[in-house]
C-alpha cells in the first residue's frame, strides 16, 4: 500500500503539477512540501500545523482530505507505538498509612438573642385632598393658555391680507427644436458576428503542448474533473449562460467556441486559475 507522500507525489506528477506551485498557492514552503511526500513529518511543525499542511496538500491535488489525514494518522501511529517493558522488581509493596485523627468537632454558636424592637415607624399616608387641588390648578393653567393661542391664531388669520393675482407675461414664442444630424452606424461587416441568445456555449478543449489537469462547469451542473494527455481533446456540454473552467496550465491548452479559434485574455493566469466564459465576455476571448 502506497505511504502518504508516495500517493500525494502521484498525483501531483498526475497533473502536470510542480511544488513551487502548490507553495504558491497554498503559501506553505517548499521544504515542508518536500518532508510531506517523503513522510518525513518529524521536519513539519507537528500538531495543528502538519494536519492544515496535508489537508491543503491534498486540496491542490485533488485527494480527498479527509483520506490524507487518516492516512497519516495510521503512519504516525505505526511510528509511535511500541511494546512497553513492566519491571516487576521496581514496584514496591503497598503500604497502608496509618489512621488519622478525626480533628476535634468545632462548638457549636450560642443561639442569638432577639431584643424587643422599642418603636416602630409608622408609614406615611398619601394627601389626597393636596394632590386633586394642585391637579385642578394645572388643569385651569393649561385651559387658559390653549385659550389664549386660539384667539391669536384667529387674528392673524383674519388681519392677512389675500394674496394678489399674478400677472401673466406674455413670452415670446419659442423657436422650433433643431433636428440632430442622423448618427452615423458602424459598419457591421468590421465587427465579428455575437453569439445569438438562443445559441448555446460549445466549448471545445485541446492539450496541445502537454499534459493538463482541468475542472469544468456547466452552468449550474455538477462540476467534472478529467486530466488531459497531449494531444487529446475534449467537447463541453453545450451551456445556456456560463462555462465556468479550473485548469492547472494555460500554456498547454487549446480553446475553440462555437467552432472558431480563441483565445485566453492576456491578463488571465498561467497556472492554477479559474475563468468563466459566459456571453459578456465572450468578445474578449474571440478577438
């Protein structure tokens, strides 16, 4: 049965896939990458640290993860566990202490001794006839104040004046709106035909220079995975909106959509990336 490391370099050579690579995308030195496929994992951290590196090992090459890990885990363990020796002659005869005193029990409190309270207070009663009076005055306070602000909005409303008629201008006829010269339209023969919105996507793969390792989505399906020999290719599924496609190196790929010869923009990575081709951007990899 092959080790951990034999099995996680298997499949990276698989794909076509270098450490500096994984490193860079993982961001893990190339050095524990190393002790990982050589089951060297006294070199890696340990705890934690050496199960996050596996498990993102594993990640980049497409491993399942938690397999890695029991994998390594059964290792670790073949590693570790060794026959433990009993020495008979070390142990020594039990001996039993000898009984302790039971310490003295502590006395008991004397009972307290309640004196009779010599007055009490009496609780405070509520003055109603106070209270109705003061809520009279403030009701009286608030009716001649609301009196009060009536009349004098009455007599402001009556002293305005009306407001007098606006005068009508005449305005001078305005002059008759200029008709814009017609917009030239660009010649359609220059600009290649788009893709119809009924048409669907139909991508076409090429592993020209090399083998590749490549994931690909249509739309929302189920995502498919499949390495690529040089010189094979491989057809898409038609798609209604987007491909969405995982490769691990551009430079080997040939692309063709709807039949016509493509190509990846300029700004798309070489290695390890992902693009999705869809209709808004279909222009760009066609130009």
């Amino acid at each position: 049965m092959p080790t951990l490391g034999e099995e996680l370099r298997r499949k990276r050579e698989e794909r076509g896939i270098t450490l500096a690579e994984i490193s860079e995308s993982t961001r893990i030195g190339t050095r524990f990458l190393k002790a990982i496929e050589t089951d060297n994992f006294a070199t890696l951290p340990g705890g934690i640290f050496t199960r996050s590196f596996i498990r993102a090992y594993a990640k980049q090459v497409g491993m399942n993860e938690d397999e890695a890990i029991a994998l390594y885990q059964q290792q670790v363990t073949g590693q570790t566990d060794e026959p433990q020796e009993v020495y008979a002659e070390t142990v020594q005869p039990f001996q039993a202490e000898p009984p302790r005193a039971r310490p003295a029990a502590p006395p008991e409190p004397k009972p307290r001794r309640f004196e009779p309270i010599a007055s009490r207070q009496t609780p405070t009663r509520t003055n109603w006839p106070t209270i109705v009076i003061s809520a009279g005055i403030l009701l009286f306070v608030v009716i001649i104040v609301w009196t009060i602000v009536r009349q004098l909005n009455r007599a402001g409303s009556e002293a305005a004046p009306a407001p007098a008629p606006i005068a009508q201008k005449n305005e001078p006829p305005k002059p008759a709106p200029q008709q814009n010269p017609p917009t030239p339209q660009p010649d359609s023969s220059q600009t290649p035909p788009a893709t119809s919105s009924g048409e669907p996507l139909v991508v076409k793969l090429e592993a020209a220079t090399g083998d590749v390792w490549i994931r690909y989505q249509v739309d929302d399906a189920k995502p498919t995975t499949l390495v690529l020999k040089q010189g094979q290719t491989t057809d898409i599924p038609p798609a209604q909106t987007q491909v969405t496609l995982n490769y691990g190196n551009r430079t080997t790929l040939k692309i063709k959509i709807n039949n016509r010869d493509a190509t990846f923009p300029a700004d798309t990575p070489k290695f390890s990336s992902r693009v999705i081709i869809s209709r808004d951007n279909l222009q760009s990899y066609l130009q």
